[in-house]
C-alpha cells in the first residue's frame, strides 16, 4: 500500500522562528511493518477514555473522523466515528476533525502532521525541554507539522511549572479545541476530543 500526504510542513521551533521540514513522504512510500509497538493510542472525550487502546506497529498512523462514511478506507489508523455517538458539545469537535493527524516515527523523532482544517493542541515533555515557560501548549495549524518527541533532545526541565506527575513518554493532542493558561480550559480533560500517545521507552 502506498501512502500519500501533499501538505506543506513546518517545523516550529521557540523563538516565533519557522523552518520547513521535510513532507511525509508522498506517492511511492511503503508503510513498514515493525516487530514490536512504538507507541499506543488511546482516544479521549473530556475526561472518558473511549475504546481500547490501538498499539501502533507501523510507521505511520492516521487518527480521524469518518465524515461522509469514509471510515477504513485505504487508511490505516483510529476512525474515531467508530466509537459510537457522544454528546452534542463531543459532536461538533468530532466533526471538525475531518482528515485529522497522521503519527509518523521517522529517524530524528516522532511527526505529528495537522491534515485537518482546524488547528491542533499538543503537549509533550519533549517540547517543553525547549520552550518557553509560557508556551507549554502548542499550536499546530493546518497543514503544518511538529517533531512531538525527539529521543536525542534533553529531558524536560523540572523548574517547569506543571500539575501532577510529568511522563516524558506521553503527548496529549486535541482536535480543534486548545488548553491553558490562555483558554477557558485549564486542563486537557475539558477538551472535547484529545488523544493520547503513549511512547514505548527506549529498550
């Protein structure tokens, strides 16, 4: 199966300064199968996990929405319109997430691509090692991409400000909605829709 993704990325980096990363490969890249899992998905609405966890054993995973009963076809991934109907506040963030995001596990770190028409929030430990105090939740526009983990980057600085234990193996994702000192939400469990990804660790 080949797999093809046309955005424009770029990579992100403190400081308000852009550069452009390299696209998700495009017509010709062959999905790899792998012997053991690189990291699990589990969805989230507001503050209930829904469904089970998907290990992710391929090196790229898509996780979307099934509007016009597209789901499970041709991509390889979590519909989240497979997990029954939600409440009306669920509902609307479920439908603005569209194409979603593909996880891709590349050389220099873990890939989030935004194939939405709505932004996306992520947090990561990874990403706060070099942000500011400040910026401690991302934003990723569509068609953009962020390097959500990267296993050669220090670990996170624990003068951080944060609530409860940090895993440095987790990154939280949400569709649409954003979290924060900034937002009506303080916390991710407010987000409609958020997905988890949890990181194998380093063997």
């Amino acid at each position: 199966m080949t797999y093809k993704l046309i955005i424009k990325c770029l990579m992100i980096f403190p400081g308000g300064t852009s550069h452009k990363a390299p696209r998700l490969a495009s017509g010709g890249f062959k999905r790899q199968s792998w012997e053991s899992e690189w990291c699990r998905l589990a969805y989230w609405e507001l503050t209930q996990r829904v469904g089970r966890q998907l290990g992710v054993r391929v090196r790229a995973v898509d996780v979307f929405a099934g509007a016009g009963g597209s789901c499970g076809q041709g991509r390889h991934g979590l519909c989240v319109d497979d997990l029954g109907d939600r409440g009306t506040q669920v509902r609307k963030t479920r439908a603005k997430i569209g194409l979603g995001v593909t996880l891709s596990l590349e050389a220099d770190g873990v890939w989030l691509y935004n194939r939405s028409q709505e932004p996306v929030f992520v947090s990561s430990p990874a990403l706060d090692a070099a942000a500011a105090k400040a910026l401690l939740v991302w934003r990723v526009a569509p068609g953009h991409c962020l390097c959500v983990f990267d296993p050669g980057a220090p670990p996170p600085a624990l003068s951080l400000p944060h609530v409860g234990p940090v895993d440095n193996t987790s990154v939280r994702i949400s569709f649409a909605k954003g979290w924060g000192p900034k937002y009506s939400r303080r916390d991710v469990t407010a987000c409609p829709c958020w997905l988890e990804v949890l990181l194998a660790p380093a063997s």
